[in-house]
C-alpha cells in the first residue's frame, strides 16, 4: 500500500522530500522575488504572507485546528482519517483534515510552512525536521514528549530532537531496512544467517554456485541504492561519521568514504546485474521467485509478497542485520525512515495542536496506523503487537536493538545534494565500480558548492 | 521557387498608403494584444531565466547574485551535463535523418492507395495519440530486462534500458515510432494536395518513379518541409516526457531538459544552476530559431 513515503509508492518517485533547498539566508525581502519569473514566483508569492522566524513560543489557544496531511492515497488517508476521529471524539476538540497530494505537499513544503501551515502537519524525522525547526517554523513540543517520552527509545528522542535540544516532532511510524531472504530458500540449501562480512561474501559465493542470483540490486530509479551506502557507511565508519558526511563536514574524498566504496566493489561481483534497468519492484519479485538470494531494502518489500502464493510467500519472507564489518561500531546503527508530525510555530491555537500531538504519539493511535498498512510498524515500545504480522513483530526487535538509527539518505542531508548529486553518483558508481576515484572527486566539488551557500 | 526570385527585382518601390484612425486602432489591437501575450509569456519568463542563471535562488529564500559561477560549475563539475548535451543532439539528429525520412517513406508508400491504405494509416497514427509518456511507459514494458517482452520473445537477456551504452538508442526506437507517424501523416497531407497533372507530366516526359517524386513531386513540398523540419527540431529539443518515465533521466538518459527539472521543480530547487541549464537550452534553440527567420526573411526581401 503506498504510504506517505514516496519510496512506498509503486509508480514513481521523487527522491528528495521537499525544496528545503539553497540557501540558508535569512528570508528577507520574499516579496521582492522576481516578477519576471512567473511561474515559480508565483506559488511562492501567494504564499508569501505571514513572518518568518516564529521563535518557540507558540499560543495555547485550544480553538479549532486544521491537520495537513500527505496521506492521499486510499488506505492510509482512511487510517490518517481514524486516528483523527477518534482524537475528535475523545478529546471534543474541533480538527479539520487538509490532505495533499504527497508529491506535491512534499514539493511545496517550504512555500507552506512559509505562508499559512496546518496547525499541526505531517513531515519526517531527522534532518528535515531539523532544517525547519532551527529556521523558527517549528512548534517546540518539548511539553508534549515530557508525557509520551517514556514511550520511545532514545534513538526516537534524538530523531525528534533539533539542534537547540527540543522536541519538534512526534513520530508515527517508521520501516527498517534490513537484509531481506526466504527462510525456505535458506532452509532448503543450509545456508546460515552471516554475522561478518567474510560469512556474507562467502554465502554470496555459494549461493552463485548453487545457481541464485546472490544479492538483489534494482536502481533504476536511483534511490535504492542509498540504502546499501548508508548502511556500508555506517557499518564501517560508524553513525557519527555517516551524519556528519551528510551534514557536508566532512570531505567525500576522505579514505573513510573511500573504504566504503571499496567495500562494496568488493561485493559487486555478487550483485544483480544490470541493476540500473531494474525498478525495486522487479527486483523484489527475483527474490519473491526464488532466483534471488537476498536484497538490501526497507520492509516495504514485503508489499510485492502480499497475497503471492496464497499468503505463504510473505509467511516466508524474513530478514537479517546486515552483517557487521568493523569491531568498533558492530551493528550498532540502522536505516529506519520515520513518518510523523510537527506542529506550527504560527499555530493560535498551540493548545489543542499539542493535545493533538500526543494523542498521534500514543499507541492508540499508532495501532490504528498500523492495522491498516502491513509494511509499517509503530514506534512507541507500548503498542499492542499482538495483531502484527511475524515480519513487523521483527522490525520492532530489529530497530529496538539499535543504538542509532538513520533516516535515509535522501532525508539526512540536503534535498538538492541527494537528488542531483548522490543519485547520478551512485549510479555512475553501480556502472563502474573501478572508477571510485573520480566518483568521488564529482561528488566532492558539488557537495562544496552547494553546501557553501 | 526560382522563378519568383528572379522577377523579384523588376518590381518597383510602392508608395505607402495612409492609415485611417479607425484602421490604426485596429492594427494597434490586432498587433498589440498579441504582442503583449507574448511578451507576458514568453519573453519575460524566458529573460526572468536569464536573470535568475546569475543568482542562487532556493525559490523562497533571498536571492543571492552569483555571476557566471553558475554556468561555470555547470561546464566543470556538474558530470550529467556534458552527456545531456550530446544525447540532445543525438535526439535530434536521429529525428531528422532517421524517423523523418522514415515518415516520408511511409506517406509515399501510403499516397499509392494501396489496399487497406487506411487500416495502415490508422496503425502508424496510432501512437501519435498516446503522450510521450505514455509511449515511455509502453515501452517500459517492452524493454524490461527480467519481464519485457522483447526479453521473454527472443531468449536474450539485454538490459535494453539499463545498460547506458544502449539505452539511449532504445529510447530513441521508442520516441521514432511516434514520431514516424507524426510526420507520416503531415508529409500524407501534403501528398494529396500534390496536383496529380504533374505528376502524370512528369510521367509523359518519360519520368521514372524516382525522379519524378525527386525532382518534381518533393519540390512541390516544400511548404510541408518547413513545417517537418521545424516540428523535428521541437521534438527534439524537448524531449522529456518518456526519458523522465522511465528512470528520471539518469544513468545514459540524460537531457537538457530533465536536468532543468530535476534541479528547479519540486525538492531541488536549485533555481539558479537549473535556469543557468535552460539558458543553455534557450540559446540552442535561438540558434534554430534564428537560422529559421534569417532564411524566411530573406526570401521575403528578395520577393
């Protein structure tokens, strides 16, 4: 089911959230955009109303609220539409939903909460909340989390946290990426779970011999491989290093960044080939026919298992940490995109946002997500997982047992690095392999030029 | 035509007639209300392109000039650039020399009422009605190296969309059969207008097929020509819709105007580089434009 997540979405994507873009400048003289440049000034310009840097000190008017959504399509727009009715009836309190388009809400995100936001509005964990937050478009939510904290692990906290030491953001929902494989396959040929890179090397090699396409590569639409990077870089360098490279602190060039890469030219050789004509969803269905062995990806895989083979495929499906490499940072981190919602600094009525807020970071909330979108699980540790499947049952072990997570890529550095630079320099890379060196050159003297606004 | 060229100079200089304040109120409105739409649109946008090329600009934030470095890091340090512009030419070389004499092939062949000439019409028509990207999407699915058809009829394994050395040219398969049909059926209108006395004084003159579509039939084209050729170099210049569906231009598939999109619309919003890409696109285009006016002005002022 396509969830607000543009990497769930089947059709298409749009790799970077969002024109958080160039340009950290104080946003002075908005109004004195170009008048010449009339398309894109004008969206910007009908929106252009209202101050900039809010400051945290929000109303607490407990009026009515409206809700900006991203959830257009059917199953989690009826989810989104729940969870808010039943925050009306408990509550009494007046909420209208303005649902947009996720692509487009996503596109526009900037403009909005520029102009006239939702009171309270959906958006991701990380970076991109903290790209608004520390602009002053946020609603600190510091008081909400002193009553749903105890419900989240630290790495939740640290997502929600921007870099004045206040909560901005209460999560929702989340998906982790892991390394996804048959359990009948790996039973059928005695292949046991690796725990070291040398263990995952040589199950690749096996797997060549027994005839399967080791491990399942589908980059056509140039974001799936961010995920092996993330999690080679975080593996190797360690979480800290990965945040900070994708702050733009520290050098692409650097031999850190180059061990990566070699890293994971080593393990070509057992990759998919022709993985820049394949789209994800092909690639999952190598793995769903059993030709495939194994697949880096986020449990939205799971989508192209559901109802195959009378509902025993998905039964079959299961994952496993990706294998650690360096002794010092073991499996300590891990990609797990996070939907949820911040609150707006402009809100009136800060009182009703905030209530809002902490009914959506209750577990009440989050089961009524959850039992409608299979691939997605809730992230406070007191939800009832007694009706997940044995798949999300393990996400939240998987994510639980980690010390850092990491969004993604695309949502833990800049917008236009990710989608102009990091895609057609992962391919290039996927392309050729040897050629690391130049690769990385490119990416450094574009990450220079935009990252030094 | 030649014979008008060469009567041309014999003609003697007129005296301009006076207008009526009636007919100049009506030049005025007829001539400036146009004039104004297109300044509106097109020639403010296109020289607000100019402008925004020397700024970084995040869409919302101050601008902040920047001088050429935009067109600077675009030639040095932007890789995809460099393929967007080749493959551009490519597209528009592979039109013209390929798809649009392909076209004409067709329409000949067509004019000959030929039986079931018009189920044939119809066929090579076709795919002019669906858009690009619906022709991208089809051919997805033709293409698709583990599902696609072609894969699964002849037993090959070619990664037809992913492998870039050839992808390019499987695209360009793909946007050659909407565009032989296109120009099939502008050459098929000009065809059946061709006078068919001339064609039967070609053939009394002891004509063969050849030289009577070469040397008689073709030259009353021309007309049509202009307009293939011009119709040509628009496809090929903006070419998008079927490279952005079938992997968002990346990896082999790059354009120029995928690069404007990619780096102005939605996430990016580089609006400076991206306006600094589309000024390169602009200049090329002024490049066609020009020649285009140039030679049709010429002809006018020679008459």
């Amino acid at each position: 089911m396509a969830q607000s997540n543009p990497r769930k979405s089947g059709y298409s994507f749009a790799p970077s959230p969002s024109s958080l873009g160039a340009g950290l400048s104080v946003p002075v003289g908005r109004r004195s955009v170009l008048g010449g440049a009339v398309g894109l000034s004008a969206m910007a310009a009908l929106t252009a109303c209202g101050g900039g840097g809010g400051g945290s000190d929000v109303k607490e008017g407990t009026g009515a609220i409206s809700f900006g959504s991203n959830q257009s399509d059917a199953v989690p727009k009826a989810a989104y539409k729940k969870m808010i009715d039943t925050f009306k009836k408990d509550s009494g309190s007046k909420v209208s939903i303005n649902t947009v388009d996720h692509n487009t809400y996503q596109e526009q995100i900037n403009s909005y909460l520029q102009g006239e936001p939702d009171d309270v509005f959906s958006w991701f964990a990380g970076y991109r909340m903290r790209f608004f937050a520390d602009q002053g478009l946020a609603g600190d939510v510091s008081s909400v989390w002193d009553n749903i904290g105890d419900d989240f692990s630290e790495a939740f906290k640290a997502s929600a946290t921007a870099t004045d030491g206040k909560q901005y953001f209460v999560p929702v929902s989340y998906y982790p990426w892991a390394v996804f494989y048959r359990k009948s396959v790996f039973a059928d040929k005695g292949y046991d779970i690796p725990t070291t890179l040398d263990e995952y090397i040589s199950l690749s090699k096996e797997m060549q011999k027994d005839g399967l396409t080791p491990i399942g590569l589908g980059d056509k639409d140039g974001w799936p491989a961010m995920g092996t990077f993330d999690i080679l870089n975080m593996r190797i360098n360690g979480y800290d290093f990965h945040t900070s490279l994708l702050a733009g602190e520290e050098s692409w060039e650097s031999d850190e960044v180059k061990d990566v890469f070699d890293t994971w030219a080593k393990q070509m050789p057992y990759h998919q080939k022709g993985g820049l004509g394949r789209d994800w969803q092909e690639m999952a269905q190598g793995l769903l026919q059993k030709k495939t062995g194994m697949a880096v990806f986020g449990m939205s895989i799971s989508q192209q298992f559901q109802g195959a083979e009378g509902g025993e495929a998905l039964e079959d499906l299961d994952f496993f940490k990706f294998p650690k490499i360096n002794d010092e940072h073991g499996t300590d981190s891990i990609d797990a995109p996070t939907d949820g919602f911040m609150m707006s600094a402009k809100t009136e009525n800060g009182g009703t946002a905030k209530d809002l807020l902490e009914f959506l970071g209750s577990a009440e909330a989050e089961q009524i997500n959850t039992e409608a979108d299979k691939s997605i699980v809730g992230p406070a540790t007191n939800v009832d997982t007694s009706n997940y499947t044995a798949l999300q049952k393990k996400a939240v072990e998987l994510v639980g047992e980690a010390k850092h997570t990491a969004q993604f890529l695309d949502r833990d550095t800049r917008p236009d690095f990710a989608s102009t630079v990091m895609i057609p320099s992962l391919q290039a890379f996927i392309k050729d392999p040897k050629d690391i060196n130049n690769i990385l050159k490119d990416i450094e003297a574009q990450k220079k030029a935009i990252f030094t606004a | 035509m030649t014979t008008t060229t060469q009567s041309a100079p014999a003609a003697p200089p007129r005296k301009v007639r006076r207008y009526s304040s009636t007919d100049r109120v009506v030049l005025t409105l007829m001539l400036g209300a146009p004039a104004l739409v297109v300044l509106a649109f097109i020639w403010g946008p296109a020289l607000g392109s100019v402008f925004l090329s020397f700024t970084r600009w995040n869409g919302v934030t101050a601008m902040e000039p920047v001088g050429f470095q935009n067109y600077q890091q675009l030639a040095t340090i932007y890789p995809p650039f460099w393929p967007a512009m080749w493959h551009n030419v490519i597209w528009l070389l592979v039109l013209a020399l390929v798809a649009t004499p392909l076209g004409l092939f067709l329409a000949v062949l067509l004019d000959k009422n030929i039986k079931g000439t018009r189920v044939y019409q119809s066929i090579f028509y076709l795919p002019v009605v669906l858009s690009l990207a619906l022709v991208g999407f089809i051919w997805t699915l033709l293409y698709s190296q583990d599902q696609g058809l072609i894969n699964q009829l002849t037993g090959a394994n070619v990664n037809w969309l992913g492998n870039s050395d050839i992808n390019l040219w499987a695209v360009l398969v793909a946007a050659s059969w909407r565009h032989v049909g296109y120009i099939m059926i502008l050459y098929l209108a000009g065809l059946k207008g061709v006078d068919v006395s001339i064609k039967e004084a070609a053939a009394i003159d002891g004509a063969n097929q050849r030289q009577a579509f070469f040397q008689v039939v073709f030259p009353t084209l021309k007309p049509i020509n202009v307009i293939v050729l011009v119709v040509t170099v628009i496809e090929g210049l903006r070419a998008f819709d079927i490279v952005y569906i079938i992997n968002k231009g990346t990896n082999g598939l790059e354009l120029l105007s995928v690069l404007i999109t990619n780096n102005i619309i939605g996430e990016a919003s580089r609006i400076g580089f991206g306006s600094a890409i589309a000024v390169v696109l602009l200049v090329i285009s002024l490049v066609f434009i020009i020649t285009y006016l140039v030679q049709t002005f010429k002809k006018e002022g020679a008459r």
